[in-house]
C-alpha cells in the first residue's frame, strides 16, 4: 500500500483530477445498476466533474464504452444515452466481481481519454487501480 502512496506522490495534479473524475464516473454510472429510473449523464454531470469536462466526459465514455469487448451488443447505438443504458443493462447481468472489474477499467479507459492519452495505458490502469484500492 505504501508503494501505491508514493506512485501517486509523482503524478501531476492533472492527471490525478483526470482520475479522479474518471472514479466518479464510473462510481455514478454503478449507482444506476439497480435504479430502475436513470439519467446517467445528469448524474456523471452532478459528480466532480465540472462544465468545461462534461464534453470531454462525454466523449470519453463513448470511446470507453466502444472499447470494451464485454459489451459489443451495444455497440450498434450511436448515442451516447443509448450506449450507457446498454451498458449498464448488460453489465448487470454478470457476477459482482465482474461488474466492479468493468467499472474499473472502463474508469481506466476514461482516465486515460480525458488526459489526452499521454502516457500509455498501463499507466493509467496501474493508477486508477492503485486510487480504486486505496479509496475502497
């Protein structure tokens, strides 16, 4: 634990706010797992993310969503609405586990689409994974 103390002691303010908006994300979108009634984006929008991120968000889940094989049925929806619901409806039909594992990587994938991708992925699974550990 102290090993994953002292990585994020090395990463820059952005890239830290990026992953932590990319956990709240996620953590926004698993709070609709079991609410029969949900806007997703509405709720993405009341977390730590701000106006001039939303956008970006947005996108960012887009291609996160696209990403994940796990979920190809929802790959066919062309809004980001659509995709969201599809995905929250097929990741709910697996085991808990599996549904956290997705949520963490798709907050990696998110990590890393808001930060314009400037390091290369095992970076951003290795602090998002090391963020999700430490605040669980």
């Amino acid at each position: 634990m102290g090993k994953i103390k002292s990585l994020f002691k090395k990463v820059d303010k952005f890239l830290d706010d990026n992953i932590n908006t990319a956990l709240a994300v996620s953590t926004a979108i698993r709070s609709f797992f079991y609410n029969p009634v949900f806007d997703v984006l509405v709720a993405i929008s009341k977390t730590q993310v701000d106006n001039i991120l939303l956008d970006k968000v947005r996108q960012a889940l887009s291609v996160a969503v696209d990403s994940l094989a796990i979920v190809n049925t929802c790959k066919q929806y062309t809004s980001l609405e659509e995709k969201l619901q599809c995905f929250i409806t097929e990741v709910k039909k697996l085991a808990p586990d599996l549904q956290q594992a997705i949520l963490v990587k798709l907050a990696q994938l998110v990590a890393s689409q808001i930060d314009g991708n400037r390091y290369k992925q095992s970076v951003y699974d290795a602090l998002v994974q090391g963020k999700f550990t430490i605040e669980k």
